[in-house]
C-alpha cells in the first residue's frame, strides 16, 4: 500500500514539473524577443536560444509582436493628449557655456548644414515652436522640468520620448536614430532636439546585420557608434533644427565611469563638428577630471546630486541640468525670465 502512494505521489510531482516545464516554454516560446533582447542588454551577448531558426519556434516571436503592435494602435488612438506630473522647476546661477574639451578625436561628422536660430550661446524659438527630448532614464528625470517650465513661461509645446535602458547599441530593442528621424518628419513644428544618452552603452555590440560582437573601444565599435551619432545630427541638420546634446556625467563605478567618459569624447566631436551644441553635464555637477562626488557643496550645505545606483540624478541635479537649458533657450516676441521663483 505504501508502494502505491508512493508511486501516486510521484506521478502527481511529475505531473505538475511536466505542466511547469511546458508553461515556461510556452511563455519563453511568445515572449522570445523581449527575452532575447533582455538576455543581451545584461550579459551583452547572443541568448541560447538565438540559434533555433525553425519557422515554428519563430511564429511565437511573431504573434506577440503582432498582438503588442495591435495594441499600441488602439491606444494611440484613445489617447490623444496625455498628461504628465512636473516638479517645479529651480533655477541656479551658471557659469557661461564653455566650449568642448580639447582632447578629443577629430569629428567625422556629418555635412554641416545652417541650423537656424542659433548663436555662440543661445537658441531662438518661436511662439508655436516644440521641443524634442530624446533619450534615456536620465533624460526622463531632466526633460519634465525643462518642459514645465517651457509650458508655464510661454506655452511651449514638448514631446518627450525619453526611454529607460534605452542608447544606440541595441536597435532592436530601441532605435534612436530611426524614432528621431521618424518622429522629425511626423511633427514639422519641432524646433529643438534634446538629446542625452550613454550610460547604458559602454559595451561590446553587434554589428548592423548581425554577426560577432564587436569590442567596445574597439575601431569597428567607434565606427558604428560615431554612424549612429552622426544620423541624429543628419536629420535633425536636413530639418535646420539645432540639436542640444547632454554629454552624461561621470559614475561612483570607475569601469562605467571610464565608458562614459570616452563616449563623451564621441558625443563632443560630433556634435560639436555638425555646429550643435554640446553641455557636458560633469561641468553643471562640478566634476572636475574623473572626480566623482554624491553631493554638491553649496553655500556651507552639502546638497545630493545622484541616487543610491551612482548614476541617476536627485531632482536636484535634474533641476540644475534643466536650469542650463533653458538658459539657452530664448522664445522670439517672448521677454525673457532673469529668475525663477526658488522653492
């Protein structure tokens, strides 16, 4: 008798790891390309399951994709004008916007073309003009301050396309370049870019069409990431919109740090050779060389700029990199805002 519950007991286990192991492929089986994506933000490299080409196991990928595509056309069409929560804007004295590092590599960048609107240190919008924010988590804590107070001041229209873990070293999760020319062409009263990327690429990546990964740091790596750079500034040049590009900052993990700081000199030459303009955030913290530093030292208090993961901003820090845009920003007929009220 024992026997026999033994064996019941065994096959009812046995019974639900079957059902379990079904369940897990099933799911790995719809939801491969996320997964697959995922997979190589983490570990930077191809999934296990990246080999299996069999028409079948890709169906799966498909219907997913299909029903999500579906789904955002739906809500594209419910949600017309969606509102968001702002935190009120603080402006802090600034030193003059000063001119990119020396040490950098020559630019390779694209056909310079006249960008309207500008000088040295200032960009001219009009009345009816919007303004683009592109980039990542980091640029989703700076760009509602900038657009509030846009909005509050002159009624400036923004659209903000912000994405955490999102940069140009993986396109099939997100393409920059592609969502920027795409949304430029959509919406002709774009007047301003505003762009901040980086801490989420200092790795190896595939090149466009697949194959090895390419080393980060290495020539061929440059080479796609510089291309990818550069058919921002391209589109944004062939509309004559000026471009604001936001270098990001140093990081408590020197190995990050060190990443970013070199794509720094990416974004710089590139930039700043296409006639835009380039705001390296280490100079609004106050970073001096590759000096890192939780908090600001202001007036006798010490005042946080990042959060616990030594990358991201307190809204602080995402107040005064705001501040600094919008001092480069001035509205055509519109008198201009010495001050802002502090809170």
């Amino acid at each position: 008798m024992q026997t026999f519950d033994n064996i019941t007991l065994f096959a009812r286990v046995y019974k639900f790891l079957y059902i379990m192991l079904l369940s897990t492929l099933f799911v790995v089986w719809l939801n491969q390309r996320s997964l697959t994506l995922y997979w190589q933000q983490e570990f930077h490299e191809d999934a296990p399951w990246s080999a299996v080409r069999q028409p079948l196991w890709l169906k799966g990928g498909k219907i997913l994709a299909a029903f999500y595509a579906g789904k955002e056309a739906v809500s594209g069409a419910l949600d017309e004008t969606p509102t968001a929560a702002f935190i009120p804007l603080i402006v802090f004295p600034h030193a003059p916007l000063q001119p990119s590092p020396a040490a950098i590599s020559p630019p390779t960048a694209a056909p310079s073309l006249p960008v309207p609107h500008n000088d040295k240190e200032h960009i001219y919008l009009t009345a009816h003009g919007k303004v683009f924010f592109a980039g990542d988590s980091m640029m989703q804590g700076i760009a509602p301050h900038i657009m509030l107070a846009l909005n509050k001041r002159y009624g400036i229209q923004s659209i903000n396309k912000s994405k955490q873990s999102t940069g140009l070293t993986l396109p099939g999760f997100f393409d920059w370049p592609l969502t920027i020319s795409e949304t430029l062409q959509s919406e002709p009263d774009i007047e301003l870019l505003v762009v901040f990327l980086g801490p989420n690429d200092p790795w190896s990546m595939k090149p466009d069409g697949g194959g090895q990964y390419l080393k980060f740091k290495s020539p061929e790596w440059e080479q796609l990431y510089r291309s990818r750079i550069e058919r921002i500034l391209q589109s944004a040049q062939q509309k004559q919109i000026p471009v604001i590009w936001i270098g990001p900052p140093n990081m408590r993990k020197k190995a990050l740090s060190d990443g970013v700081a070199w794509l720094d000199t990416l974004y710089a030459s590139a930039v700043t050779g296409a006639g835009q303009y380039y705001l390296p955030a280490n100079d609004i913290l106050g970073y001096q060389g590759d000096t890192y530093s939780d908090y600001q030292d202001k007036d006798g208090r010490k005042l946080k700029l990042r959060t616990g993961d030594g990358i991201h901003f307190t809204p602080y820090a995402q107040k005064l990199i705001a501040a600094r845009v919008l001092s480069m920003i001035n509205v055509e007929g519109a008198e201009q805002e010495k001050s802002v009220e502090q809170h």
